[in-house]
C-alpha cells in the first residue's frame, strides 16, 4: 500500500489536536473531520507508519485480529511528531514543498521535512 503524504499531516494535524491525556479510537479516529476523506485502511496503514514501531511520529497503534483491524488509536504526537509537523503545519510551505518535491517521482518523509525546512529558511530570508 502507497503511504499518503496528505493522510499523514492530516493525522499529524488531528493528534495535535487531541486533548492532553485523551486518546482518540476508531469511529472517532475514521469520521473526523479532517480525517474522513480517506479509507480505513488508508488510515490504518499510516497510524502504523507514523507509530512508535517505524517513524516514531505519533503515539498510536492499530491492533490485529485474523488479520483484520479491530483497535485503532491515536493518543498524542510524539516529541519528534512535533518537530516535522512544525515544518509542514503552514500551508503555504506544505504547497510549496509538495510543489518541489513533485519533481521526483517519489520522496520519504524525512525528504519532505528537509524540503518543508529548506522552504521556511527560504521564506524568513536565511537561505
């Protein structure tokens, strides 16, 4: 399954938003606002990408049973969900690095962070 650059900040966007100490599951995680144009499975697949286990961007999980999903969870971003989320929150910088970044067939996340930075340096006049 191809990882969803929009889901992902859309996910960051939606921990940040989470109450302290008020973890989000399922049904409340899928018919978000922000979250509810993508599929279940589109969702799934990122929480468990941006969790602790691969990028370490959020404090989340999806449980499996028979191969199926039956607990889907976002409770906060982690420290360094912070730091990427701060370089792509602004949609200017977001348009302007999915812009660059279009130049290429693909780019990882740490790509996309590094272009989002490179783009606000740009911005404040120190690059």
């Amino acid at each position: 399954m191809k990882l969803d650059h929009e889901c992902i900040r859309d996910i960051l966007l939606f921990a940040e938003e989470l109450p302290y100490n008020s973890p989000a599951y399922g049904e409340t995680i899928f018919k978000s606002k922000r979250l509810k144009r993508y599929s279940e499975d589109e969702i799934n697949y990122a929480i468990t990408k941006l969790g602790l286990d691969d990028a370490e961007l959020i404090n989340g999980f999806v449980k499996f049973a028979s191969n199926k999903p039956y607990i889907t969870c976002i409770s906060s971003l982690s420290f360094e969900g912070h730091k990427y989320l701060d370089n792509i929150r602004d949609p200017k910088v977001w348009k302007e690095t999915k812009n660059i970044a279009s130049k290429v067939t693909s780019v990882s996340i740490d790509i996309l962070g590094t272009i989002a930075s490179n783009v606000i340096l740009k911005t404040i006049g120190l690059n």
